[in-house]
C-alpha cells in the first residue's frame, strides 16, 4: 500500500510515488507478480549502473516486460564503492528521480536482488526522504542472491538456533577469523579480488572445503563451486558470492 491512495497519475497536481523494486537474483521467473505489475505500470524505470559498465544487471532482468516506446529508461550512473564525493553523486542520482516525481511520474528503482539489501536504492532513499518527505515511497522486497544461491548449490544458510553473518568481501583475515568465531555460517558478498585471499585464509582457518562460491545464481549462467581450489581471477564476477558454513 502506498501512502498516496488518494492521488491518482490523472490528479492534477499529483506527485509521482518512487518504487524501490526488487527484481530477484536474475532469473525473470524469481521476480514478484508485485514486482512485475509494478515494472509494467510506470512510466520510468530507474537503473542504477556502476561508472565501469553500460551494463544493467536488474534492467537485464525485467527487460523483456518493459514497453519502451513508453517506459523512460533513466539510467543513473553510481560509483562501485563508498569512495569519497560518492555521497554527492547519490545525492544527485536522488534529484534526478525527485524531478519526475514532483512532475507527476512514478518512478520503479529497480535493484537486483531484494532493495534492502547492499543496495543503491539505500542513498537514494536517504535522499528522497530527507530533501523530499511528503513523497509516497513503496519497497517491494524481491529474492536476494542470498537466498538464491543457497538454493543453487542446496545448502540450508542456518537452521535451528544457528546464526547468519552477510559481510561484503572486503574484509582481512582478521574479521573473518571473528565472523568464524562467532557465526555458524558466513555469506560473503561483492566479491572482488580480495576474496582469493579469503579462500586463502579459509585454511589457515581451519575451514578447508567448507566454502561454496556460486555465480550468477539462477541464470543460464550459474556456476557453483564446491572445490575452491580449482577457482581462478578468472572466473570471478562481481555477480558472484561465497558461503562459509562451518
Ligand atoms: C550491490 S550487492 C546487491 C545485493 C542485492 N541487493 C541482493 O539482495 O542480492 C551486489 C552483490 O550481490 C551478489 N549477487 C547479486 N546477484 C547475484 C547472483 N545472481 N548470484 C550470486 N551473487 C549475486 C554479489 O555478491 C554482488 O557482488
């Protein structure tokens, strides 16, 4: 439900609702009926992109249901890390949407995955709320590659009274040694070049043949890897994750 049931797109004066949309981890199927409605029904679709790539892994996802003789594809280019003067560039990305919204137009930011999770939807959120409080702003949760992964390589993340850190995989032996000690199972996600040093560090702690790397999960390019010895740079992508289960 959205705050602004009493407005409608044909009120004059309306002010466009922003949908913070998940759409799953890449197989189209995983998105929600919510998710699709929603992507089918305004009249922009937001897609945050990272400086290196022209590339959009969630547009990827619900473009085949897009109609883009009307749908405007508002392509947001973000930085790929918290670098400094990043903060500005969200809080621009955000007045960008902000201008089709006080138009009238609603706005679907779509993120892979689920929206609340790792996720440029986060600053721009931050920066519609703080600069822009009286417009509506929906979340609609979608599957996140946590989840999709575990269901790839079929491993249960935690049962009974187990406990699940998600760190992103930047961290030194260190914080992974306290994750281990204080985790049962540990999902490593944004995986960069680092993460070879952490597969390294996965001996050294003891944890030998306990890690699953899974790319791409639900795509026709999936790949899991129970070995991680046969892992190589490679066959890293960003769209990749690790779980540690101890
Ligand atoms: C910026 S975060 C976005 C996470 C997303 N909001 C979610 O809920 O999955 C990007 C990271 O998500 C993970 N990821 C996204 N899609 C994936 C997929 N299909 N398979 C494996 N990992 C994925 C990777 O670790 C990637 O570096």
């Amino acid at each position: 439900m959205t705050t602004s049931e009493s407005s409608s797109p044909t009120n004059p004066g309306y002010i466009g609702c922003l949908y913070g949309v998940g759409v799953g981890p890449g197989d189209p199927e995983l998105l929600t009926r919510k998710a699709l409605r929603i992507v089918q029904q305004v009249p922009v679709i937001c897609t945050p992109q990272s400086e290196t790539s022209n590339e959009s892994y969630a547009l990827e996802i619900v473009s085949e249901f897009l109609d883009r003789s009307k749908q405007e594809i508002l392509r947001l280019t973000f930085p790929t890390d918290d670098a400094e003067g990043a903060a500005g560039v969200w809080r621009r990305g955000a007045e960008t949407i902000a201008e089709r919204l006080l138009a009238g137009q609603d706005v679907a930011f779509i993120t892979e995955g689920d929206p609340m999770l790792y996720s440029t939807f986060a600053y721009v959120l931050e920066g519609i709320k703080s600069n822009h409080p009286s417009i509506s702003v929906e979340i609609v949760p979608g599957v996140s590659s946590v989840m999709a992964a575990a269901a790839s390589a079929a491993i249960p993340l935690v049962t009974h009274g187990q406990r699940l850190a998600i760190l992103p995989a930047v961290y030194g032996i260190d914080d992974l040694r306290e994750a281990i000690a204080n985790y049962d199972t540990i999902v490593l996600m944004k995986v960069n070049r680092t993460l070879l040093q952490a597969l390294a560090n996965l001996e050294t702690l003891g944890l030998a043949g306990k890690g699953i790397y899974v790319r791409r999960a639900s795509t026709a390019s999936e790949r899991v890897v129970t070995d991680l010895s046969q892992l190589t740079e490679e066959d890293l992508d960003y769209f990749s994750l690790l779980i540690i289960r101890k």
